[in-house]
C-alpha cells in the first residue's frame, strides 16, 4: 500500500514520537489517540499526522478508531504499577485491540513487548507483557490479521527515561548509589526501534513472528553509568 492509514496507540511516548515521524517521512497518515490532546500537540507539526481525544481501554472507542485503518501499532507500555495496573495495560488492552481489529477489519498489527517477556515470570512486568504476546499471537478468527510482535531491550535517544535519569541523578550528587551494579544490559537506540517497525509494516516474512531488538553490546549498569557520566 503506497497511502497507508496508520493508528498508533501510545503514539505521544518515548518510541511513539520517533515512530511517528518515520511514518509521516513517507508520506502515510498517522492518527494518534491520546487522553489529553493538548499533550502530544507537537506531533501536529508533522503534515500527515492527527491527534484524537480517546480512551483507548475502551472497545468501541477502539473499533471506532480502527475503522479504515490499514495497520494498528499498539506500543502502550507501563514500568510501574500495581498488578491490576500491569494486567490493564499489557494483557487487557492488547485484548481489546485484536478484538476491535478483527471487527473493523484491520489487516496489519504491530505489537510492542519486551526483551524477557513470560509468562510464569516472577515479575509482573515480564509476566504480564508475556501473557500479552500470547494474546495477539494467537491466529486470527474472523479474518486475516497478520501480526508481528518486538520485544526491544532498554530504550536509549533523545528524551529516554532510563540514561536520562541517571544523567540527572549525577547533576545533583557526584557519587550514586546503585542496587545492582553488574546487571547486564544490551540497549538499543529509539531509531532503530522505530525503524524496525516501519520496516515491517510492509514485509510478509514478518508476518507472525516475534523479534528481539537489541543494540550490538553489553554493559553491565556500572559500565552505563560510567559512560552517561
């Protein structure tokens, strides 16, 4: 398709900003739902791209949204919360999604998850983001719904929320305390992130597979530290 019509559904984040740029870069529509407009007003000056006042937990909001659309990317994501909080976002809500898919007849869904998403996990996160894989993975009823799934590691880029709060940390105190120095870590710059999902948007080798995006080294937090400082 040379004139898709894109909904991104956590369009106004971190990932969401870099997304929706690259789309708009070529040319296709991007809708971008959002609680509070006037929050995400910057993505108005990309010439393709809409912002909508909506509440995407709900399902005929969704299908209302969806109608039309050509591609679905659903990158919401929590870090905190509690488990109720985890369950919305990350198994109800892609539930919904592919519900109102399927009833507005979107062909194409994208699905962000997370490097180490299981279920089983003891983390809420990891557990959660891995039940909500297997929500959208599951095969398509109604109609043919072709979905790709990307479990990115940390996130880096203008505007991050994991360097960038160590960035801060070290502007007010020389020395910072950290709870677990040799974690390992293997980040992964917001670009490519993007670029992984415009890229799959159009690629049948894609459809129903799951992708790990990660960057091309290992660090340990100490060694992350060091280098932001």
């Amino acid at each position: 398709m040379s004139n898709k019509n894109i909904c991104i559904l956590g369009g106004g984040g971190f990932v969401g900003h870099h997304l929706a740029s690259q789309l708009a870069a070529r040319g296709w529509r991007v809708t971008v739902p959002a609680r509070q407009r006037q929050r995400v007003n910057d993505l108005l000056v990309l010439p393709t791209a809409e912002v909508v006042e909506a509440d995407i937990h709900d399902p005929a909001t969704l299908e209302r949204l969806f109608a039309g659309k050509d591609v679905v990317i659903n990158l919401v994501g929590i870090l905190h919360g509690s488990h109720k909080d985890f369950l919305r976002a990350h198994v109800k809500l892609p539930h919904r999604v592919m519900e109102a898919c399927h009833a507005a007849g979107v062909p194409r869904l994208l699905h962000m998850s997370a490097l180490g998403a299981e279920v089983g996990s003891k983390s809420f996160y990891q557990h959660s983001k891995g039940e909500g894989e297997q929500r959208v993975l599951q095969p398509g009823r109604k109609h043919d719904l072709h979905v790709t799934v990307f479990r990115p590691s940390v996130i880096f880029g203008p505007g991050d929320s994991f360097l960038n709060l160590f960035a801060g940390l070290l502007k007010m105190a020389p020395v910072v305390p950290l709870a677990n120095a040799g974690a390992r870590f293997q980040p992964v710059h917001v670009t490519d992130v993007a670029r992984a999902f415009a890229s799959a948007i159009d690629d049948p080798a894609t459809f129903g597979q799951a992708y790990n995006l990660c960057g091309p080294k290992v660090y340990t937090l100490e060694e992350l530290v060091r280098l932001v400082a």
